[in-house]
C-alpha cells in the first residue's frame, strides 16, 4: 500500500512537470550538433550565412577593420538566421549597416532591452531587421529576421581596436570562430541562450567562406611580416607599408581557428607617437610610448623587486620547489644598483626585511636562506599579503615590481583583483601560478589589475622554461615612474588612470581627452636607464601637420577603454551600468547594455512566421567532438536545427511511472 501511495505521488510530479514544460519549452544550455538535410529541409535552408569577409586597415598601433557578412535562403520557407561569432576582447563596434533588395538602412544603438523590442517589433510586421548583440566581451551574436526564399542580405559591421605588442612583435587577431562552451558546474547568474547553438561534426568543412584582406601601415620600417595561422601573400609595397591577403586553399577550413597577423617594426630607442583628433564636443589623444627594439643593459632603470611567496599547504612539493628555485635565480641576477625584499604568506606571513635591500653579496645570501628555509603548511591569506607588500616602503628613482607567486586557492578574486586595482599606484604586479590545477581566473586578473602579465606553470617539465620567460619579461623596464603633463594644454580622463612601467618587451598606450587648439605639447618624463631622467616633448602642431587632426578611431577606443573598465568593477552596481549605457549611447558603441538594431522599412510577403536557424559553427580546430553536450554528457545529434524541448523529459518520466504502477497491479 505504501508503494502504491509513493508512485502515485511521483505520477502526480510527472505529469505537472511534463506539463509545465510542454508549456514552455527552452533551448538546451549547450551545445549541440547539427545533422543537415535529413528532414526534407535543403542542407542551404540550414545554414543562411553564405560567405564572412574582412578588411583590415592598420595605422601604427591602430586597426579598423569591416566584416561583411552574407545571409541569404534558398529554402522553401521564410527563415530567421541566428549567428554567434567572435571577435577580439578589445573591440570598439561602432557601426552596422544592413542591405536588403538594395537598400541600406543604418543601424542605431539603443539600450539592449528597447534595441530587442523593435527588432521583435519589425519581425512580427514582417519586415527585415537585424540585431546585433554582444553577450561576452568578445562573443557577439547576429540576428536577421524575415529572410525569404531567394534573399541575399549584406549586413556590414565596423570596429576599431588598438593592436598590442609583446617582445617587440605587434600581433592583430581576428578570431573566426566561437568554441563551444561548458554549462555545467555553476552559473553566471545570467540565461546566456548563446551557449546553446550548434556545431558541425569534426571534420565537417564549413560551408560558410571567410576572405580576410589587411594593409598595414607603419611609423617605423618594417621588418617582418608573418602569419603562423594561415596561409597568406605578403605584398610590401614600401619600407612601412605591406599589402596582406589570406590565400586560400582548395579544400582547407580557414574559418576553424583565429587568424594571427604579426609583424616587427626597427628602432633603437625609446619612443613616443602621438595621434590627435579635434572634435565638436571634446578632443581625444592617443600616445603610445615604445620601448627599443634591442635592449642593451644601460638602457634598463634601476630595479625594486617586492617578492610574495605562498607558502601555504596546497604550495607543498613541486610548486614550492619551483617558487624557490625561480626567486634563487632572480636573487642571483641582480645589479648592484638594484633593491629588493621578500615576504612569504600562509596563514600568516615573514619578511625578510623592513626596507628594501641593497643587491649586496650578503644580502643575497641572506634572501637564498630566507627561501630555502620556507615550507608548505597553513592557509592563503592572499589579501593581507598584499596589503603589506604594497605598504612596505619602496625607492621613488626606480622601477618597482611586485612578483606573485602562488596557486591561487582563495575564493576572494574580486576583492584582491580590486584592491590591487585601487592600491597599485605606480608599481608594477606580475603574476605567477604554479600548480596542477591554477586558479587562472585570480593569475590573470591580478596580473591585469597590476598592469603586468600573467605566467602559469603545471607541471614539473614547463616550469623551467616558463620562468625563464618570466624572468625575461620582467627583467628589462626601460622607462619607470611615468608621468605625462600638458603644456599649454590641458589633459583629462585618461585611460589608463595609473601607467605602468614600459618594459622591453611591450609598449605602453594611453587614451584621453585634451582642451584647446593643437598647439603646445604633451610632456612624458620617467627614469630611463642607469636611473637617469627621461624627458621626452611631443609637439601637437608638428604631430597635426604630420598626422593630421582628423582620427575618429579615437573616441571610440578612449570610450571602449572606460568601458572595460568600468565593466571590470561592475558588479551588476546600477550607476556603473548607467555610465557604461550612456557611453554606449553618447559613443555609438556595442556594450553589455547596448546593442545595434536595423529595420528595412519595406514590408515583406512572409507566408506564416519565420523559422528561426542558428548557424551551425565548424568546432575549432584541434577541437574533438567531446567537447559538445554540456555537462559532460557525449554530443547530441539534433536533426535540421531542432532544438531538443525539455517536455520529452517529462512525458519519458510519466511513461516510466506508468509502466511501474502497472507491474504492481
């Protein structure tokens, strides 16, 4: 009698389940594959983006690139395309247009909400729109409502984004493709429905093609121009101007992998290019400062090193061992002229000193015993480590560097990504992980808060060749303790607000905002090599007659860098996601909070409503079909782009229940 109650209490959960979701079916949270033409629908009704291509323009340390995709519909039916694509993190997206039956219409930015309205809007009147959507910092998904059969629609979108480099190498990416993501295991607090598209078998050439083509002009000669991705022809049409295209391949998916263009520039010295451009409402300047191409040991400020070594008890074994071994032979490769200290943290901590240490032989055997003498045992009281790093007293005539070494086992990310954001002044933090497992989401962030770069070791085999890397690019400031001034102008809201040290191997870039005429200069001073000053004078009226006044990549990559920043301390805080609005608003620019949305006025003959397609995506290269179905579960075959509805789950459960109520009759 009992068990006869108890399946009668899970029939009764059954069928409400089974009912509520028939009622409200949703797409899975991840992703899935697409088995095309298997269902009487053609295999090109299933995939409506027929072709991406992307032009490139790269001026100094500047890129503005066009993607220009392709949608059209050979099937039966009115279709609505769905499209998830990728681009890079530092993306300013300022512009969309859309082209129908040859019109062009011009997308507007509107705040994410009202920009979904009107495109719901336009598609339920049967008109042809398109939405553009930006879901993570660099995943972005297009939308183009009403496509019918025999359609061919141009949708064009523009952004602008600085171009980084690293060892004296600049390298631009243009990611095409958006690797499938893991849902399960937690949530990041929002319905990303993005995660659920689809995905073509391994192996599966995408039938969508990609054409790239890229000019790269430059202030210095050019040295090198390589793409270690994909294929390509170089054509150098001057000592500073090379002419790229990608060269493709019968038979080869070019669209499975980021396309990575990199090239070197000469020089022998520290430098510093400025660009200006005057606008109705605010001027906007962008300055990037350049290290020399080969560094020689004169040209190196003089060095504070602050090492903070976890010595807690996940540290025990191999990634203490190689935390030790790598401050040994930092210790070993200082200057006379250098200072340093070392603080190790558990749960508690030890300083080897109060004030920082000359690089005598006595104190660098001191700081050798001082490390070896260290073991795995205790908590990780990370942040009270920092707090007293960053207040131990520090040399103002030298570059200052913080070196963090630890696995990372804390569950306060942001709290330390923030304080090192908001304490750092002028030091530099570089960050190190060692471990099997690293917490790479504190590495990187704290690396990124300190304006340095992140290294991750986990295994015994790479340790040593990573800090060899890590020393290398840590080892090297050639200008410290920068300041920038007008003079017979005014400065503002620069981005970043704090500069970090220009080291060897990367330049460094800073965004604002000036008042006045294009006259007077721009002031850079540090200390350079051998701790002597360094003072460099821009000109603005000799920088406008050689570059002109005239460059609107620099609002927007001035408004993109609050942006991020912003975002980055955001934590759902309404004023912050009001500031980051209105700078999409004011800026025109894709943000978390506002998108693009285009509607063809024109109204269509659409028979019924359109059936929405997400565009299958080739998995990336080297990526094995494992990787799809969400939570570790072996990849799901979906016919013709049906989405699996969460109902059958309940109508199996209520069969299953049935059937178990019948035995027991």
């Amino acid at each position: 009698m009992q068990t006869m109650k108890t399946l009668l209490r899970l029939t009764y959960f059954a069928i409400l389940y089974g009912l509520l979701s028939l009622a409200s079916p949703a797409a899975p949270g991840a992703p899935y594959f697409q088995v095309l033409g298997n269902s009487g629908e053609t295999a090109t009704e299933q995939l409506p983006l027929k072709s991406s291509s992307a032009k490139v323009s790269i001026e100094g340390g500047i890129a503005r690139v066009r993607l220009t995709q392709r949608y059209g519909n050979h099937g039966s039916a009115p279709i609505e395309a769905s499209y998830v694509f990728p681009a890079s993190t530092r993306a300013a997206v300022h512009a969309m247009t859309l082209t129908s039956g040859g019109r062009v219409t011009t997308a507007r930015i509107r705040e994410t909400a009202k920009a979904k309205a009107e495109y719901e809007t336009a598609k339920a009147e049967k008109k042809t729109a398109a939405l553009l959507e930006e879901h993570r910092p660099n995943v972005f998904q297009m939308s183009v409502a009403n496509l019918l059969p025999g359609d061919d629609i141009t949708v064009d979108v523009d952004w602008t984004e600085t171009i980084p480099a690293l060892d004296a190498t600049y390298e631009f990416v243009f990611p095409t493709v958006t690797g499938p993501r893991y849902t399960g295991g937690g949530s990041s607090g929002t319905k990303e429905t993005w995660t659920a598209n689809p995905y073509l078998h391994e192996g599966k050439v995408n039938p969508a093609s990609i054409h790239i083509e890229a000019t790269l002009a430059t202030a210095l000669p050019l040295s090198e121009v390589t793409c270690p991705s994909h294929p390509i022809a170089v054509d150098f049409q001057a000592k500073d101007r090379a002419a790229v295209k990608l060269d493709t391949r019968a038979g080869e998916d070019a669209a499975n992998r980021d396309f990575i263009l990199r090239w070197k520039l000469g020089g022998d010295r520290v430098d510093a290019g400025l660009l200006l451009h005057k606008g109705e409402g605010k001027n906007h300047f962008l300055l990037q400062i350049e290290p020399p191409k080969q560094t020689t040991p004169d040209q190196v400020a003089p060095r504070d090193y602050v090492m903070i070594l976890d010595v807690s008890g996940s540290m025990g074994g191999f990634p203490l061992d190689t935390a030790k071994r790598l401050l040994r032979d930092l210790v070993g490769g200082l200057k006379p002229a250098d200072t340093f200290n070392v603080l190790c943290f558990a749960t508690g901590s030890g300083l080897l000193s109060n004030t920082p240490l000359s690089a005598s032989k006595e104190n660098l055997e001191r700081a050798r015993n001082f490390i070896d003498r260290q073991s795995g045992s205790g908590g990780t009281e990370l942040m009270a480590a920092l707090q007293q790093a960053i207040a131990l007293p520090g040399s103002e005539d030298r570059s200052r560097s913080l070196l963090l070494l630890t696995d990372g086992y804390i569950t306060a990310d942001d709290e330390v990504h923030e304080f090192i954001r908001d304490h750092i002044g002028k030091s530099n933090l570089f960050a190190f992980g060692i471990g099997s497992s690293v917490n790479r989401s504190l590495i990187e962030s704290t690396a990124r808060a300190g304006g340095g770069e992140p290294t991750i070791v986990t295994s015994t085999a790479e340790a040593d060749a990573a800090a060899k890397r890590f020393l290398k690019s840590i080892a090297s400031p050639v200008l410290a303790r920068i300041r920038i001034e007008g003079e017979g102008i005014e400065l503002n809201d620069l981005a970043p607000p704090v500069f970090q040290d220009v080291f060897a191997s990367r330049p460094l870039v800073i965004n604002g905002t000036w008042t006045g005429e294009a006259r007077g200069a721009i002031v850079v001073h540090g200390i350079a090599g051998n701790g002597e000053a360094f003072q460099k004078r821009i000109d603005l009226a000799e920088s406008s007659r050689a570059h002109g006044l005239v460059h609107p990549a620099l609002p927007l990559l001035w408004a993109r860098e609050k942006v991020r920043h912003l975002t980055e301390s955001s934590k759902r805080n309404p004023d912050i996601i009001q500031q980051i609005t209105q700078l999409g608003l004011n800026y025109s620019l894709l943000t978390p909070y506002t998108s693009f949305v285009a509607v063809d006025q024109t109204l269509r003959p659409v028979d019924g409503i359109a059936k929405t397609v997400r565009q299958p995506l080739p998995l990336p290269q080297g990526v094995g079909e494992a990787a799809i179905g969400g939570s570790g579960s072996p990849g799901k075959m979906v016919q013709s782009g049906s989405v699996p509805e969460p109902g059958a789950i309940g109508l199996i459960s209520l069969l299953v229940v049935l059937l178990a109520l019948q035995r027991n009759r």
